[in-house]
C-alpha cells in the first residue's frame, strides 16, 4: 500500500516497537508535529546519510519507520519534546520537498518481524541490553516493560542503539529474519568491544 509522509530525517534510528525523545525547534518540524496530532498527515522518522552532503540525492536513506506521538511536554529550555513511537517499516519511492524545505515521500509499507523466540545463542544480547537499560533511566523509561525474549524486539532495539554506520543499520534491518540480524550484531559485538 503507497502513501504519502512528511519525513524527519535525523542521525537517530528507531524501528517498530522502538521509542525515542525529540527536541523539536525548526518550524518545518513544528508544522509537522501539529499536522499529525489534527490527523492531516503522518510522519516518519528517516536516517541521514552521513557521508554525502546536504543537497545529494542520497542524503536521506530510502528506509524509515513511520512514528506515532505517544506525549508532548514543553521542555525545560521552552522547546517542545515529543516521545514518538515506531509503528511500521517504509520504503521511501519517491522523495521531495515543501516550500519550507520539509522533505515528504511516497512510501511503501514493508512487513515487520514477527515475534520470534530468542534462543540461547543470544542470551547475552539479552543481558547486555538489560544492563544497558539499568544504567540509562532515561533509556529504561522508554521501556518499561523490556522483551528481551522477543529476538525481533531485541534485534531492533540493538540497532536502534549499536554506534554502527546507518548503511549497515538499513541493510541489518530489512533482513527477512530477526536472528540472522542478532547474528550479525553479535558478531560485530564480539569484535568491537
């Protein structure tokens, strides 16, 4: 099924079930916040590119997750949060922008991972990320109630949060099978850290 969002592009990655903070300031952004709370147009966030400038046609990378708003505060500093929920994967077909610079897309719906059983292989992912909650409350609020049995909700959230290049966190991501996805991030684990 094709159709249209308005896309916030930012260096930050969220899929499906993932959660996450914004600070919102620029009036394109602002105007996009207020057309999905009237239910004019939904949004979706979208993973820059960093290695191509600003203007090249591959600066926004061509999967997203389109977000829902589950609350709004004015911050500290009078700029407004929002915490946005992943609902679905995208593919963006075809991109343009607003007279105010928004970026907006075509986009196509992908299928999500379905719940899967995390086996034992991947027990200390598992427990990597339940410490790594425990030592971030900013990060255990966003979930309070963790499934780390869920391979597809665990190797979601690992790309959400590994510091790996936004090519590979796409490619990981639209693997058919969340396990082969822990694989790989295991993998990497084990020769990164």
């Amino acid at each position: 099924m094709s159709k249209q969002l308005a896309l916030f592009p930012l260096s930050s990655f969220i899929l499906p079930g993932g959660r996450m903070r914004l600070r919102v300031f620029e009036k394109r952004y602002l105007r996009v916040v207020r057309e999905a709370g009237l239910g004019q147009r939904a949004f979706a966030m979208a993973l820059l590119n960093p290695f191509v400038t600003q203007q090249h046609k591959d600066r926004i990378l061509p999967l997203a997750t389109e977000v829902v708003i589950e609350d709004f505060e004015q911050l500290p500093d009078g700029l407004l949060g929002i915490t946005i929920r992943g609902v679905t994967r995208v593919e963006v077909n075809h991109r343009w922008q607003e007279d105010d610079g928004l970026h907006v897309a075509q986009v196509a719906e992908l299928e999500s991972w379905p719940v899967t059983h995390r086996n034992e292989r991947y027990a200390d992912l598992a427990r990597s990320l339940s410490q790594l909650l425990q030592e971030y409350p900013q990060l255990q609020q966003l979930y309070p109630q963790p499934e780390f049995d869920d391979a597809s909700w665990l190797a979601a959230r690992w790309l959400e949060l590994m510091p790996i290049q936004p090519g590979l966190k796409q490619k990981l991501s639209a693997e058919p099978d969340p396990l082969v996805c822990l694989e790989s991030l295991q993998h990497w684990l084990e020769h990164n850290t």
